[in-house]
C-alpha cells in the first residue's frame, strides 16, 4: 500500500444520515478501517462540524428533515474554508435526475442505499487518496507561485540595485541557473495536473482499477519530489541573487584620479581580454580629479567593455577599444569607443533600455547597458549618449559633474 493510502486511512470523515441504524453502520465501517469518523444526525450539526474543524471528506445522507442534504452541499460549497471538501451522497434515492443534480452541486461521488460494504470503502479509499494528492499538487502549485513571485520581486528590485552593479555576465548566468530549476518544477506539475485529469476521467466512467490508482499515486509521489527539489534549489538561488545584489551596492564616495582609476579597472578585465585578440588603451587628461563615486565608473567601464566583447564582433578578430578622459570647467567627459560592427539606426533608441537585447540566443540578458545607463544618470548624475554607425564602431560619450555633493547621489 503506498503512502498516500496509508496516511489516507488516517483521514477525518464527517458521517451525515438522520437514520441512527445507517449512521451506526458506516461509523462501524469506517471506524474499524482505522479513520477518525464524526458522526451527526442532521444537515445543521453537520455544517456546525465542518466549519468546526474541517474533515478530509463528507458521507452525506440527502433525504433528512429540516434540511436536506442538498442544501448542506450548497452551503458547504458556498463557505471558502468548507468548498474544496470532497463530498460523496449516500441516498436511498436512485433517480439519474437525483444523481445528476448531486454531482452539479458539487458531490465527487454518489453511493446508492442499501450500499455493499466494499463499495463503500473503495470509493473513501479513492477520494481520500485524491484529496491528498490535490492537497499536496496545491502546496506546490503555491510554493511555485511564490518563488515565481519572489524571482519577479528580486528582479524589480534588481533592477534598482543594478544603478550600483556591474553584473553583465551575472545576470545571464543566474537567469539560466534560476529558468533550469523553474522551468523543472513546471514541468513537472504540468504532468501531475495531467496525470489527474486522466484518472479523474478513468474515474467517472468506471474504468478505474487498484493498478491505475497505485501507478497514479507512484507517479505523482515522484512529480511531487521533484517539484520541492527544484524549488529548494531556484529559492537558494534567489537568496544568493539578492546577497549578490546587496553585497554590490555599497559605493562609497571618494576623491580619486579618473584616468589613473580606469587603468586599474583595466588590470581587473585582463582575464576577459586575454580570451581575445582586443586591445584596450586609455588616453587623455592624467590631472583629472573627480569627487564622486570610483566604484560606480568602474562598474560603468566594465560593463562598456564587455559589451563591446560580447556583441562588436560577432565575426571575431581583434579590435581597438579605448578610453579617453577630458576635462571642460567644471564637467569630466569620459568617451568610450570600439571599432567593431556598430549598432543599427533601428536600435540606437533602444540600447538603454531593459532586457533589450539582439542576442538573447546567445545568453544575452539585455541589462548591461541599463545598469550603465542608471549608475551614470543617478549615482554619477551626470548624461550619457551612444552614437554608432554600422561597419565603423560605436562610442558612448559621459558626461559628468568633477565634484558632487553625497546627498545629491539617487
């Protein structure tokens, strides 16, 4: 007996009939299956009970006085905390009109009276063991929805963060590592929502065997780990994400030497440029002094150089990129360019803003250039522009205050 039927034989059952010799027989029944059964003789101690603490499932009885148990059903159905309830009718009544009206009501099952004791059991056993796993594809259909909401909220608040944050490669690599493990857990309850489909219409039409049950409750046990195992792993990954963010955003301001500064954010890029044929030179003004924030510019750089790496020569080959820094009154002008295949005219509108990119099949995440865009324009306060023509480069103009004052930083 697998566990889904082990853990159901321990359910709570609510017992409804106004007759004490049926109501006696089925807590008799069920009692000696091993399940907790509340026995109650009528429709308002058993909407009473329910409400009370909620069963696992509801044998309701539909011909009692005061109120029916149709109008139990209707009243369950209409509660929040009583609706998802499985309720199997168990009447003397036989009509189809009757049966039919009980399954629109909301009944899973319907047992006609006088009922074999088997039957009785093997419909509890099934729907208890169905209520199970609809209990369980829930909490993970929530937890799901969570760590979705979660990765949504990360990259809103990425998004913000990245004003501080050189994260190119980063961002396209945690995306992946996160989509694998979502992708997973979708997968997955995808197939368990299937799977459940097909036994629930097995079920109505009578085609239902204990091998089919057995093998539905294998496969979802195993959907069901593997849908935990991959959100445990996107939510570690959402942690360290957040971790990364936070860790990247404590700039600090500083007095510092502009074209001094950019060649050691240089030094830091050796290992990406060596993978190349590249050059990479900074030229202009050495006196230049800025009051802002280095950790800022270098993160700016950074971010221009791997641009440039990643997307301005798609043919390969080695190109010049360089850095010249100069100084008119009290404004620094940092110009960047490469002399690789430029950006169509088509784009150049679009490059600053977020996940654009034209090379998202290569793992592009389209964020670069809107971090550079946010760390210039709100931590720097100062403009940045792109002019690019195709076949003969790309530069990207800074311009920025030489002092601003730690309050004015956004």
């Amino acid at each position: 007996m697998s566990n889904d039927v082990k853990n159901a034989t321990t359910a709570n059952i609510l017992v409804v009939d106004d007759t004490a010799a049926n109501l006696h027989l089925l807590v008799k029944l069920l009692t000696n299956r091993g399940y907790k059964v509340r026995p109650v003789p009528n429709g308002h101690l058993a909407l009473s009970g329910a409400r009370g603490l909620p069963p696992d499932l509801i044998l309701l009885d539909i011909m009692m006085p005061e109120m029916d148990g149709y109008e139990v059903c209707r009243k369950l159905k209409a509660n929040p905390d009583t609706r998802d309830i499985p309720i199997i009718f168990i009447s003397a009544i036989h009509e189809v009109i009757d049966k039919v009206k009980a399954f629109s009501l909301g009944g899973v099952d319907y047992i006609t009276k006088p009922f074999e004791a088997k039957e009785v059991l093997a419909r509890v056993e099934t729907h208890l063991a169905l209520r199970n796993m609809q209990k369980k594809l829930q909490e993970k259909n929530e937890l799901l929805e969570k760590t979705l909401q979660d990765l949504k909220t990360t990259q809103s608040q990425l998004i913000e963060a990245e004003k501080m944050a050189s994260l190119g490669s980063l961002v396209a690599g945690v995306a992946h590592e996160i989509n694998t493990p979502v992708g997973n857990g979708l997968i997955a309850a995808s197939t368990l929502a299937n799977e459940t489909k097909f036994f629930a219409a097995d079920f109505e039409v009578g085609k239902l065997k204990r091998s089919s049950l057995k093998a539905y409750l294998d496969k979802a046990g195993h959907c069901s780990e593997l849908i935990l195992r991959n959100l445990h792993r996107a939510g570690e990954l959402v942690v360290s994400f957040k971790q990364v963010a936070v860790d990247q955003s404590s700039l600090e301001k500083r007095v510092f030497q502009v074209k001094e500064y950019l060649e050691k954010t240089i030094l830091s890029l050796e290992p990406q440029l060596k993978q190349t044929e590249h050059s990479l030179t900074v030229g202009g003004d050495e006196t230049l002094m800025m009051d802002s924030y280095p950790g800022a510019l270098s993160q700016v750089a950074t971010n221009l150089v791997m641009n440039s790496i990643a997307h301005a020569y798609p043919s390969g080959g080695g190109g010049h990129l360089q850095f010249r820094v100069s100084r008119q009154s009290d404004r620094a002008t940092i110009e960047y360019n490469d002399d690789g295949c430029g950006i169509p005219e088509k784009n150049l509108g679009k490059i600053f803003d977020p996940f654009f990119t034209t090379a998202r099949s290569q793992g592009g995440s389209g964020l670069g250039l809107h971090i550079v865009y946010n760390l210039v324009s709100q931590k720097l306060q100062g403009q940045i522009r792109c002019e690019s023509e195709v076949g003969l480069g790309t530069k990207f103009i800074l311009d920025l205050p030489i002092s601003i004052s730690s309050g004015g930083a956004r």
